[in-house]
C-alpha cells in the first residue's frame, strides 16, 4: 500500500468447533495504536458492526459468519516498508454445557507499504 492511500483489514471469527460467542458482555475488536497508519477508531463494539444474532438455552449468541472490514489509511509521512497491524478480539465463549469464559485472542497482520512517488512532486509544487 503506498503513502497516503487506504487499505481494508480484513477479519473473519471462527469460533473453536463446541464453542459459540455470547453477546453479553459486549464483543470488541480492539486494535493497537500505530504511528504509521490512521484508523477512524480503535475499537469496534458487535453492536456496530451489524452481526446477527440468534438465541439458544436462554443465551443471546452472534452469528458470525461474515467478514469484519476495517478501513484504515497509510500516514503520508509514514516509513516504507514492513507495518503490522495488531489487536485483539475480546469476548465471551459459551461452551456446550452451557458455561461461559469472559477472555481475549490477539491478532496481527503484517503488510508492506511503498513510497508515493506523487506525493512528493505535490509537495514541492506547494
């Protein structure tokens, strides 16, 4: 991704077979603060992000078979080269007997990003 353009951080949840997210306490995507990119937010709770839900057992559970995308921005005096984008996704995990663990998986995505060779020429025209 170059200088100064944006690129989409793609997440897809899948839960461990026998074991299913709960609503309750909210799920959240949180994601590291990063010098080099610009997020709109840095967390994002399951309200907003549109999952349906569905209920067993008395249990409010998401359904999460669609894709997470979060838009972000390559800073246009970030360095060149290796970023990582890091996070975590915390939530609650309820198991086939019915018993629940409030807990947290940590993520992150390596990518590369290039000079923008236009934006210096803009620069200098200023």
């Amino acid at each position: 991704i170059k200088q100064g353009n944006e690129g989409v951080l793609k997440i897809k949840i899948t839960p461990r077979v026998g074991c299913k997210i709960s609503t309750h306490p909210e799920f959240i995507i949180k994601l590291d603060k990063n010098n080099n990119l610009s997020f709109s937010k840095l967390f994002f709770k399951a309200s907003e992000l549109d999952f349906q839900t569905k209920q067993e057992n008395g249990t409010v559970l998401l359904e999460l078979e669609k894709e997470i995308d979060i838009r972000f921005k390559v800073n246009e005096d970030s360095l060149i080269g290796k970023h990582t984008i890091s996070g975590e996704v915390i939530f609650t995990a309820v198991f086939k007997d019915n018993w629940a663990l409030k807990t947290y998986q940590k993520f992150f995505v390596d990518f590369s990003s290039q000079r923008n060779r236009k934006l210096k020429k803009n620069k200098r025209k200023i």
